[in-house]
C-alpha cells in the first residue's frame, strides 16, 4: 500500500496549517514539522518508525512552506525521487515522478548536479582543476610505451593518440625518462659532430692550400 505523507510548515508569509491540510487526503499521513526544515523529513519519519519506499509519496502544500535555500530544497526532493519517491506540489498542482521519462525529475537531477559541481569548485579547487587538466603520462608507464614503439609500422603521433596524450607530450616524455634514448641521441649528435668537424676542416684546409698556391 502506498504512503503519502504531507509536510505541514508554516513560514513568514505562507498558508496557515489549517489552509494547507485542506488539499489533503483523508489517509495522507500529515507531518508537522515545527522548526524542523524539510531536509530533515527522514529524520521525523524515522523518529515515528516510517520509512519510505518507492512508490511513495510526499506532499507540500507550496514551495512557500519550506524555510530553506533553494539548491538544499532541490536536493532533498532529488534525494526522494532517486530513492522512488514522488514528490507533490498542491499549489500549484504539480506532481513529479521519480522515472526518466519525467521532465521535472531529469532538470532536478540537472540542477542538483550543477549545484554540486560549482559547489566542489569553490570548496576544492585544486580537485576540480585537476579533473580538467590534460592526462599526465606517469614514468611507471615507459615500459609499456616503449614496447608500443617498438611495435612493427608504430609511429610517435600514433602511439601518443593510444595513450590520450599529444605528440609533444610524448616527446617530452621520452625526452624526460628514457635515459636510453637520450644517450643514443646524443652519441648520434657526437658522431654527425665529428664527421662534420672533421668535413669542414678538410674543405677549409683546401682553402688554405688553394691559397697559397
């Protein structure tokens, strides 16, 4: 059997308790909440001993009646539809269901999770800043990244794109941790130095012989 409970509060400038029982059902189960917020319905049924379940219902007579900010009310109505409960708005005449197909459900659940994030952002911004940063190869991986270049036909750009990285990024990487890589470069470097060195002095002692002839 389904359960409605009704929370009843009164605030600065809403209806009175005796207005808002006046939608209500005969088997609605009514919840005075006193000083107690609507957030804290959990608190007050499971006080009583009731637990909601889905296919329940919570009913508010309007949004006048719920002393609290706006992105906490929205949290604690997208608290009840995740867990399968419906939530009603009497005034208006407002019903929200806890299923994908309903509209109000997915911009609460929007809203809900747009709150959240700008609300990580401000409390945790090193986090949130690293959620957005670029994938940062870690040196444990040289193994692996090293066995993908080695890979028949496997190119630098190709083997970066696997890895979710740019190609500058892998280069620097490399450049970075592999020790072996470097050396093998900078004997190249020595190597073509010394040919080279050894090129221009041979052409510049041409010169010299030309001259002095």
């Amino acid at each position: 059997m389904r359960t409605t409970v009704a929370f009843l509060a009164e605030t600065l400038g809403s209806a009175s308790v005796q207005s808002q029982e006046t939608c209500l059902k005969p088997d609605d189960l009514r919840i005075f909440a006193g000083r107690k917020t609507f957030n804290q319905l959990g608190d007050i049924l499971a006080r009583k001993g009731i637990r909601l379940a889905p296919g329940d219902r919570v009913k508010v007579h309007d949004l006048s009646c719920l002393s609290q900010t706006t992105p906490m009310l929205i949290r604690a109505v997208a608290k009840l539809l995740k867990a399968g409960v419906s939530f009603e708005l009497c005034s208006p005449a407002i019903v929200i269901e806890p299923n994908g197909d309903d509209r109000l459900h997915t911009l609460l659940d929007a809203l809900d999770t747009h709150y959240r994030h700008m609300h990580g952002i401000k409390t945790h911004p090193p986090e949130m800043a690293q959620a957005g940063r670029k994938r940062i190869l870690s040196p444990d991986k040289l193994p692996e990244i090293r066995a993908k270049l080695n890979e028949p036909g496997a190119t630098t750009t190709d083997v970066a794109k696997a890895l979710g990285v740019g190609r500058s990024t892998l280069f620097n990487y490399l450049e970075r941790y592999d020790l072996d890589r470097r050396v093998n470069r900078q004997k190249k470097n020595v190597s073509s130095g010394a040919e080279d060195s050894s090129d221009q002095v041979e052409v510049s002692g041409a010169d010299l012989d030309r001259s002095s002839l």
